[in-house]
C-alpha cells in the first residue's frame, strides 16, 4: 500500500515536470540565446578593451617633452605651448622673411 502511494505521487510529479517544461521551456531557450549572445558581446568587448589599453600605454610611453610641428615652408620647429607661442611666431616670420613666402597667409602681417 505505501508502495502504491511513493509510485503515484511519482507519477504526478513527472507529469507536473512533464507540464511545466512544456509552458517555460521557450522561456528557457530565449535565455539560453541571450546569455549565449551576451558572452559573445562580453568577449568583443573585453578585446576592445585590451587593444585601447594598448594604445594607451603606447601614446603614455611616447616622449611627451616639446610637442610640436615643423613646417617645410620654413624648416623651423615650432614648439606647441603657449609660453612660447610668441617666440615662435617670430621665429616663423623670420623664416618667411629670409625665403621671402608668407606661408602663414595673414597671421603674421
């Protein structure tokens, strides 16, 4: 007899699993595929991330002293700060005044 009664209430627990499995089991599959596509996003994004500290640390390993640029017009380095920015200007317009351009158009006159 007590048999009988662990034997039925299996039963109705396999067709209560058997039920509910059928209801969420779409459910269940929709967030497979989500956390599937999430890990794939996750695993883009931590390669992002590593390629960006790369040039991070690249750009942060350059010389960072006197930052400038050299024009061909006059072969003269012109630092980038605003300290020298006077200097500069008029190391440039010496320069265009010995080759005789005006390569800075009207920032000198």
């Amino acid at each position: 007899m007590n048999d009988k009664l662990t034997l039925n209430k299996l039963e109705k627990l396999i067709e209560l699993e058997t039920q509910l499995r059928g209801e969420y089991q779409q459910q269940l599959d929709d967030k497979d595929i989500a956390i599937a596509q999430l890990t794939v996003d996750k695993t883009a994004l931590e390669a992002q991330i590593s390629e960006r500290e790369k040039t991070i640390a690249t750009q942060l390993a350059a010389p960072s002293g006197v930052i400038g640029y050299c024009s061909a017009a006059c072969s003269v380095w012109v630092p980038w700060s605003s300290a020298s920015a006077g200097v500069a200007r008029d190391a440039a317009a010496s320069a265009a005044s010995e080759t005789g351009s005006n390569f800075m158009g009207g920032i000198l006159s």
